[in-house]
C-alpha cells in the first residue's frame, strides 16, 4: 500500500511547493519567539557613552588687563618765575625728594627778607609795650596809674601780639613762595615728558614735567556680566604680558557698572614679582566648577542642553535629556553632575527624550 502511495507523489513536481512551505513556517516561529521574549532592538538606537568624570572640563578665561600707573602726574609751577635750570629730563629715573626743576627766585628771596625785618621790628615793639604793660600792673597794685592809661597799655599789647602773629603768616607764606622755586620729586618713578624750556616764564598752573610712579602692585580689568560669577569664584589668576606669567589675587571688584562700558572693574594684586608699569596683557583664570565641552551640548525645542544614558533597572535604557540654563551655543556650560553619569557621546543628534537606546560602548 505504501508504495502504492508513494508512486501517486510526483517529488518532482512537488518539491518546490513543499520547501517554500518549510521556510514559512520557519520565520513564523522565530517571530512568535521574538514577541515572547519582548526583544525590541530593531527599535532602540545605538548610541555610545562615557562617564562624565572623563569628559568634564575645567575652562580657562582670559581678558585684556592692564597695569596703570599708582600715581600719573604733571609736575607744575606754583608760582610765576623765570626757569632757571631742570635737573632731570625725559627718561630719566628720579627718587622720591630728588630736586627735577629750579626757578630763579631772586624775588621770592627779597620778599622772604623782607618779612624777616618786619617779624622781627614787631617782635621789639611787642617787648616794649610788654615791659611798659608789666610795669603797669604794678603800678596799679599800688594805685599811683590812671584806670585809662593802664587799659591802654594792656591794649597796645594785645594789638601787637595779633600784628606779630600777622607778621608770621606773611614770613611763612614767603618762605613757601621760596621752596616752590625748587620742585621736587614727590615719589619715585620716570620721567616720561617735559613740557617747558630753560628761560619760559611761569604761571601757577603751568606744566614742567610729566612723572609716572615705577611701581605698582595692582592690575585692572574690566569684566561683562557673562563672565562676573566665572570670575568671582574662579582661580589661578595670572598677568601674562611679553610672554611671562606673573601670578595675581584678587583685591576687589566694584559692585557698580561703569558708566561708559557697561563692565565691572577689578583690581589684583602680584603675589609675587611685579610686571612693569604700564603694562598691557592678558588676565587669565580658571574656573573652580567643572564644565560639559561645547562638544557635548545638543538643541531640543530651543533649549540647550545634554542627553545622559538612563537605565530603569532593567536591560532596557533611554535617553535623557537634561536642560542647561546658562548654556550658550559654541561654549562650554557648568553642569553639576554625579561623575559616574552616563554622558551620550555618539548618536546624540538622532535622538530625543525618552527615546529607547542601546549603548554600544
């Protein structure tokens, strides 16, 4: 019987048939044991990750500073007289007290002596109506001097001591009008212009010299409103000019805007060696928080900020995205985050919040 049955089938012509059959039954059984094992991963996006601890930066900020000059001044004459001689010129060095310009004071000297003689005649005439007082008194203790004389010589004596005192002044003054024939340095610095010649006449007022202070121990800087609170809690604050790093601190930052540039004014202080008067660098510092490189940072409905790899406990993960409030595009953004985070580094374009992913590291 069986070969009976076995000759009825034509394998030839039904073979092909048969294996197409074979096949369906095949991919069937692989989907239904796809769906039972709750498999998705033709869903999930492959995306690879690193922790943030090894990708988080600490930036460095940098803007112009300056050196200016303690004291910035014009040396000028306080009274009107020919110039004689300048004992120091442009570039020259000059100690505090050093003698920089004399005026002929041929004049001033006359009038110096002058109030001399006159300080010392009322110094007599007050000796002599002294005595004469003195010996009024004693003869009104006895009674033998009329009241009004007596009231007369005491007031002659008060008259002549305010004219003495009067006498003073004019002898002090003209000793000033003396000294201000010769000008000198009131601190050490440079030379850096002179402003008259040998043989001009003076006015009160008139510029001879121009002397910058040699040394000073601050730097000033001028910081926006972006970079204020990097500034304040940031470190290793440094003044590099011509290529050399000196080393700073801060001494203060106005708490008001300048009126003209709109920024905040700063002063540091060397710590150390002191760079040149005048000065023109680069102040430098580093921030104490860390950062997340521009690199990193993702656009999603106009907010900025990162895709972290988030895992429910299970094998499955999703994407994170995580806003960054200051962040601006093209720079790095202070995050506060745990450093063993996942930080999506590649396939963070493709993706968006709550996305499945699958981390292919």
């Amino acid at each position: 019987m069986w070969n009976h049955l076995l000759n009825l089938i034509n394998f030839k012509t039904y073979w092909p048939a048969i294996g197409v059959g074979i096949l369906f039954f095949s991919l069937c059984t692989t989907s239904i044991v796809n769906a039972d094992t709750g498999a998705d991963t033709g869903h999930a996006k492959k995306v690879n990750t690193a922790p943030y601890e090894d990708i988080k930066t600490y930036t460095t900020h940098a803007l112009g500073g300056v050196l200016p000059a303690t004291q910035n001044s014009n040396l000028s004459a306080q009274i009107s007289a020919i110039i004689k001689t300048f004992h120091a010129d442009t570039g020259h060095e000059v100690n505090k007290g050093d003698l920089l310009v004399s005026l002929d004071c041929k004049e001033n000297q006359l009038k110096l002596k002058q109030a001399s003689a006159n300080l010392q005649a009322e110094k007599v005439k007050l000796d002599h109506a002294t005595t004469q007082f003195n010996q009024a008194k004693r003869l009104n203790k006895q009674g033998n001097i009329a009241k009004e004389l007596y009231n007369q010589r005491e007031a002659e004596g008060n008259r002549l001591k305010a004219t003495l005192d009067n006498k003073k002044a004019a002898y002090s003054l003209a000793q000033i009008n003396v000294d201000r024939c010769l000008i000198k340095a009131p601190y050490q610095g440079y030379i850096t212009q002179r402003h008259a010649s040998i043989g001009e006449l003076t006015q009160l007022g008139t510029a001879l010299l121009h002397l910058v202070s040699k040394t000073n121990d601050s730097v000033e800087v001028k910081i926006n409103n972006r970079l204020l609170n990097s500034f304040s809690r940031g470190e290793n604050y440094r003044f590099v000019f011509n290529d050399k790093s000196y080393a700073l601190s801060v001494k203060f930052i106005l708490p008001i805007l300048d009126k003209k540039s709109r920024n905040h004014i700063a002063r540091l202080s060397f710590t150390g060696e002191h760079a040149i008067t005048g000065s023109v660098g680069k102040v430098i510092w580093q921030d104490t928080l860390p950062s997340i490189p521009s690199s990193y940072i993702v656009s999603r409905n106009k907010k900025l900020g990162i895709f972290i790899a988030e895992n429910d406990g299970t094998n499955n993960s999703k994407a994170k995205f995580i806003e960054i409030e200051d962040a601006r595009e093209g720079q790095p953004a202070f995050i506060r985050l745990d450093d063993k985070t996942q930080i999506i580094t590649q396939g963070r374009f493709n993706i968006k919040d709550g996305d499945p992913i699958l981390v292919n590291n």
